[in-house]
C-alpha cells in the first residue's frame, strides 16, 4: 500500500521557483515606510544623517560680486584709453569692502573672495601684471587679452535665491554640508537614527576574546554587519549570540521588536531542524520574503513583528555582507527617511570564464578591478567561491553580477559591475 506520505512541497525549493532578484526588490519597495522620527540639530552634527526638510536659499550666493583670484579690479572699458596703464587707487581685502567708485583709469589692489569696487568689472591675475612707481604715484601695468568679467565671481554664480538647495532624503554629505552652511542655516531638521536590533544566533558561535571549543567560530558576522549598519547611521543593539533553541530564539525576537524600528539577524535562517528563525517569525508575525534564486544568499528573508520589520541574513559572511548590500541596506535607507537605494551597474570586460553556471539563478561573483596588456579596465573573478571566505571581500572591488538567464561567462565579454562605493562602501 503507498505511503501517505508526499515528497517535500515546497514552492522555494527549486531556483526556477524561488524569488527572483527583482521580485525581492519589488516586494521590500512596497512594504517598507519611513519609521524614524524627525528631530533638530546642529549642523556640526548632522553629517550622514537623512535630511527631513527641505533646505532653500534665502539669498544669493555669492551675495555680491567679488574677487575669484588676487589681482586688480578695473573697468574692461577703460583698457584701451590707458594703454593697460592703470593709477592704483585703493586696496581691497576679503571682509572689508570699499564704497567708493572707481574713477576713470584707475585700478584698484584686490584679494581672493574681497567684493568688486563700484566701477570695476574685470580682474587681472596679480601674476600677469607690473608694478610701477612714477612721481610718489603707484601704477600697475595689465595686459591685453583679458576679456570683460574675467575672474569675477557674479552674484547669484552658485546659487540664486530661492533656489531649492537640498531636498529631504538627502544623507548629509560633507559636500551637502558646506552648501547647506553656505545659505547661513546653523541647524537642519533629520530623521533620528534607525533602531536596529542586531542578533547572532547558534551554539558553535563564540565572541573574538572568548575561549574557543572544538567546532566553534568566532562570530565575525556581528562586527562586520554592525560596522555596515553603524556606516549608515543606524543605532545598533547587541543582543548577543542566541542558542538555537526554538522558544530562546522566539523570545528574544519578540523582546528585540517592543523597541526597535528593524531586526537583524544572522545565521538560522535555512531549512535545518536547529534553524529556528523562520518559524519564530512565522509565529510572531508576518513573512513576506523567503529564499531567493541568488548565490550567495539564498535563505535571505524578510518579514514584520507588529510593525518592527525582520531582516534574516545567511550565516555565511560573504552571503550576509552581499544580502546586507542588495536588501538590508536600501531597506534601512527607507525607514530612515532616505530613498531605497539602488546601485549604479558598469560594464566592463570579464578577464575570467565561467564555461557552466547553474540558469535561473543570479550570482554575484566578488570583482577585482585591473588592467589587461592593452591598459583597459577588466574584472578579474575572486578564484574561490566559497560563502565563508572573508578573504574574498577584503580583496574585492565590488560585485559581478551575472543574471537568471546566463549559462556560461566568456572572457572578454562584457558584465555588471557594482563598485562598492556604489553600495556604500569606501574602496580599498
């Protein structure tokens, strides 16, 4: 008589059935909101914060005409009648400006950022001019070639007022800062920090400093997910490394999301029978995401407890660091108050081959950029694939990314390239 029993059923087993990239990223964009609140600081303090508000200019930058380089103000008009022999009338410095106009071919000694004398239009450079004393009068010899305006700034060159300068969501850069600083504003409304939760599970896992058993590992996936969360402006909790006991991993999810805007876990999240994490999740709330056609990465999930949102990481630390990349990272942006960020792909020469790739499944390979014979940029493949090589991320310059429908990779053929500093990260 056959057995009752069916064959695992399970719609995420095959990759030509699990999630695909896309679809992944199109679910996280239709879940995810701003959490964060909005509170008000100092400008000094609000590098790499999300900005909340819109910042305006309220009045010209510059403000008035001035001085681009050290030279000598003079009107273009006057150059012809004077030969370029121009009496020197006064001197000017940044921060103390002179009202009196120029009179008729005359010239006046001027510094970098001081304002244009009233009757001047054009500067020239102190490097291309004389000096000259005749009868206890100073003269200064400027030299043909000049056109009218040269090396003055204009007011409003850089912004005019009512300009819109910066616009919320925006992660304060330091560029962003100095244009920000440049309009007068001392403070600017941003989102507060994103409170994340950040949990290590399984027994094998020990901290660095601990004594290490026969089997164990030390977690370097905390410190290498806390510095990314950390790089994005998070505040983290460590909850510590939690044992793979059902009702411990359960507990602890459910005390992490009373508090936190997101959970980020590493490790538990595949199908064995001491990975609790997923049927935790189940248990407490809501999962949207699970398994992925990727490599690596496939156990990735994604969820909510109530409405603190759950992001499961593979225990592998490249596959945790490409998920944290790919997913964590424009979902954290979003409940931030920024954009869900998306990297910019290059393409570029392969300078490997791969003659077999497993279809329907996108692989991200970790690049390293270099130059061939010819001196153009290639990708070079880091030679091992393994979900566990640290190795290969320190060396690495970004991702490769190869698609769902690729069987093969040939030399010279051109792929996607994401830099790392396209996902956030500062190059090597």
């Amino acid at each position: 008589m056959p057995s009752s029993r069916r064959l695992i059923d399970d719609c995420f087993l095959h990759d030509k059935d699990r999630m695909r990239h896309h679809e992944a990223l199109e679910i996280l964009k239709s879940r995810v909101t701003p959490v964060a609140g909005i509170e008000t600081v100092p400008l000094a303090q609000a590098a790499g914060r999300c900005l909340a508000e819109t910042i305006v200019a309220p009045n010209n930058v510059p403000s008035a005409d001035n001085a681009a380089v050290d030279g000598y103000a003079f009107c273009h008009a006057d150059h012809a009648e004077t030969g370029g022999f121009f009496k020197l009338q006064t001197r000017i410095a940044a921060g103390h400006p002179v009202d009196t106009p120029l009179l008729p071919g005359a010239a006046a000694r001027i510094f970098t950022g001081a304002l244009m004398p009233p009757g001047s239009d054009t500067i020239a450079m102190q490097e291309d001019c004389e000096t000259h004393e005749q009868d206890g009068q100073s003269f200064v010899i400027v030299p043909q070639g000049l056109k009218p305006g040269a090396n003055r700034r204009r007011t409003g060159e850089d912004l005019q007022a009512g300009t819109e300068l910066v616009a919320p969501g925006t992660r304060l850069r330091p560029q962003d800062l100095g244009a920000i600083a440049s309009v007068g504003a001392a403070h600017v409304e941003v989102y507060s920090p994103v409170r994340v939760a950040l949990v290590s599970t399984g027994d094998e896992i020990r901290r660095p400093g601990e004594d290490l058993p026969r089997g164990g590992v030390y977690d370097s996936n905390h410190f290498l997910l806390r510095a990314l969360l950390e790089g994005m402006g998070a505040s983290v909790t460590d909850f510590g490394i939690v044992k793979d006991d059902a009702q411990t991993v359960r507990t602890t999810l459910a005390r992490a999301a009373e508090e936190h805007d997101a959970i980020l876990t590493t490790g538990g999240a595949s199908r064995g029978e001491e990975d609790h994490m997923v049927t935790a999740l189940d248990a407490l709330g809501s999962r949207h995401m699970w398994q992925l056609a990727i490599k690596p990465g496939r156990p990735m999930s994604f969820g909510q407890i109530g409405d603190c949102v759950t992001l499961g990481l593979p225990g592998n630390p490249v596959a945790a660091m490409v998920c944290f990349l790919l997913y964590v990272r424009p979902v954290l942006s979003v409940l931030g108050g920024g954009p869900f960020l998306e990297p910019r792909r290059f393409q570029i020469p392969a300078d490997f081959a791969v003659p077999m790739k497993k279809p329907d499944r996108r692989e991200f390979y970790r690049g390293i950029l270099q130059s061939d014979a010819d001196g153009r940029t290639v990708v070079r493949k880091f030679e091992r694939d393994g979900s566990g090589l640290i190795t290969g991320l320190r060396e690495a310059d970004g991702l490769i990314e190869i698609p769902e429908a690729a069987t093969e990779v040939n030399k010279g053929q051109l792929v996607d390239f994401l830099p790392f500093a396209e996902l956030g990260l500062s190059p090597r």
